[in-house]
C-alpha cells in the first residue's frame, strides 16, 4: 500500500478541489483513489441535467449486514471576497497547527477522517461499511443524498445504522453529537392590489395591510413550548419588499419571506395548511409559495449513540451531550431508511472566511471514527 491514509494528507487533497456546489472539480475522484485502494466497491450516481448536474459517491467495502454507513458531502459553499482570506481559500495547508482553507470543517475534514478511519480499522469481518458522499448537500439538495437514497432502495440496498459527520462540535471536539434535527419550512408571499396615486385612494388598492395583517397573525402565534428533545419552534420573518421608491405613489404588489424551524411537536404539512389559513383570511389577491425542506426527526438515545459517545470519551476524554439544535443537514433524508447521528469538528469556522479547524483534532477525529467501527462490529 503506496498511498498515505493520514487523514491530513486526505483532507488537504479534497479541500484543493474547489467543489463549490454543484462543481465537483476531481474532488469524488480523489475521494475515489483512496476508497478503491482499500478494497471499497465505489458506484458514481450522478443526477440531474445541465448545470444542477450533481454527481454522488456510494461505496462499500463488504457485503454482509449489518452496513455501517459514513455519510457526508465535498461540496462547499461560495469563498466569498478571496481578498477578505489570508491565503487561497483552496490552497489547503497545515499551519500553526491548524488546517486551513474552505472545507476543512464543512466537512472534507470529517470525510478525510471517515478514509483514514476505514484504512485502520480495515474490513470487518461480519458487516460492511459503506460510505455516501453527495455533492449537493450546500444547495437545493434535490440531486444529492435524497437521489442517492432512493437508489439504494431500488438496489435493494439497505443502511443499518449512519453517522454523518457534520461538525456538531461547539467548543472542543467531541462536545456535542446530534441526534436528531428541527424541520425548516420557507414561505414567500405576494399580496396583489392596484397601483394609484395617495391623494387617490379610492383609486387604488393597497397591498401593504393586508400584509402586515398576515404577518402580524403569524407573528403573534405561540407555537409550542418545545419539549424534553428540543428547543421551542421558531417562526421569523426573512424579508419584506415594496419596490416603492416613490413618496406619492401606492404599490401594486407587497411581499415577505418566513421560515419556521419546528420541532417534534408539528408536522410540515400543518404548518403549511396553517399559513394558508392565514393568507386567506387576510390577505385578499395573494399567491403563497410554502416550500418545506425537512421534518423534524428524532433518533432515540440508545446503544448507538452510547457507542459514539463511548468513543469520543476513550479517545479525548469528553462527556459529550445529544443536541438536536442547529440547522438542516442531510440526515433529515437519511432518517427514513435508519437511525442516523451526526458528529464532526468543531463548527465555528464553517462558511466563514478563513475556515480553519485544529489539525490535532482531524487526526483524534479519525481515531474516534475508527473506535466507532471497533465498538459496532463487535467480533
């Protein structure tokens, strides 16, 4: 075996593929090399046309149940200004002890890790481990992990148990884990009324109130008061827009943006029928778009989240809590085919300028993935 498994090695060859989403750039391909050296049965699942082209990896390396799936994405959102970075944010590289460049925590970090913990663990002996990698996890994520999973299915291709490895940790690594995540559901609506002059009301019709009517009703509601999961739901309003420059003139149309993180205790699809109540009581001539990227989901506290833990304290010596805060991440899909958590570096660089995550932490990280697959393939 020529190739070198340092997961820092691994993680500097992802992150100078510059896959900004839906862009692959040769990162899958790098990813590919490695996987392939070790034996994995690599199947590239590319969806969709034109430019929302997104290609996927799934690999595994054995063929028995149960199938351990590492889970994760090489894209990476946009560096913004490059003169706001101190270095190419796709230069990767290791200084100071730190690795940086855009991707090192979100998450070819993690992926790096998930390589190198495969290459010292090896094949396990009853079980397979499998790895799915999308390239559409930062966008839409309608060609990415959803796409793959249906695959899978019609493959008859089952994951048993998932660890995504987002970077769920706070402050150091192995804080936190996520178990679970809130549902996000986004709005858009556009209240219609009649152009005029303001010395001719009657002339015309103005949007405006009936909006602000909407958004005060939506506003007000107290939508629960969480429970022993997760945090209460949240609904905030994202942006207003008029388009009025003028003083003397009342608009033709008026419209807002909401989003609504929402726990346990709701249902997308409630939601949904809720705001359109509410735009039709109040809003008149209106259209509301009511788009719902992911249900809240839950995945128990148990063995498998005990086992995480039970690696992340072998390893750096942390108590670590289940959380079910934060944002959207690909395992609201995953959650439909098996239990799935999430752990990864530390996030408070991520989608940052100067993205950076300690290098020590990488290589730990790989020794917690690596002490994962010992506890669950237990020989």
């Amino acid at each position: 075996m020529t190739t070198s498994f340092d997961p820092l090695d691994i993680a500097t060859a992802l992150m100078r593929c510059p896959s900004i989403t839906p862009k692959d750039e040769g990162a899958l391909d790098a990813l590919q090399n490695y996987l392939e050296e070790l034996g994995f049965r690599c199947t590239r699942l590319p969806f969709g046309e034109g430019e929302e082209r997104v290609d996927n990896l799934y690999a595994r390396l054995g063929t028995q149940a149960p199938n351990f799936c590492f889970a994760g994405h090489t894209d990476v959102v946009q560096p913004g200004d490059i003169s706001d970075w101190s270095h190419d944010p796709f230069d990767a590289h290791v200084e100071d002890g730190w690795l940086k460049g855009r991707g090192a925590a979100d998450m070819k970090g993690a992926i790096a890790a998930f390589v190198a913990a495969c290459a010292h663990y090896g094949a396990p002996q009853q079980g397979s481990i499998s790895l799915l990698i999308t390239g559409d996890e930062e966008g839409v994520a309608e060609f990415g992990t959803v796409k793959v999973l249906e695959w899978l299915r019609e493959q008859g291709e089952q994951i048993d148990h998932c660890l995504v490895g987002e970077p769920t940790s706070a402050f150091v690594l192995g804080d936190v884990i996520k178990n679970g995540r809130r549902g996000s559901l986004n709005a858009w609506l556009t209240v219609q009324g009649t152009q005029g002059h303001v010395a001719y009301p009657h002339r015309a019709d103005n949007p405006i109130p009936r909006l602000i009517k909407v958004l005060d009703e939506v506003t007000a509601r107290h939508l629960d008061d969480g429970n022993g999961d997760f945090e209460p739901s949240n609904l905030e309003v994202t942006d207003i827009e008029v388009g009025n420059d003028a003083t003397n003139i009342i608009p033709a149309t008026a419209k807002a943006r909401l989003n609504i993180r929402f726990n346990t205790e709701h249902k997308g699809e409630e939601l949904k029928n809720w705001l359109h109540e509410v735009a039709r009581a109040h809003a008149g001539d209106h259209d509301l778009n009511v788009r719902i990227s992911g249900e809240a989901f839950l995945t128990k506290a148990g063995p498998f989240s005990s086992l995480i833990q039970d690696a992340i304290q072998d390893i750096v010596g942390v108590d670590c809590k289940l959380s079910t805060s934060g944002g959207t991440s690909d395992a609201r899909f995953i959650t439909h085919m098996c239990d799935v958590v999430e752990f990864g570096l530390v996030g408070t660089s991520m989608h940052k300028v100067d993205e950076r995550v300690k290098a020590d932490d990488v290589v730990a990280l790989a020794k917690i993935y690596e002490g994962v697959l010992k506890r669950y393939f237990v020989q």
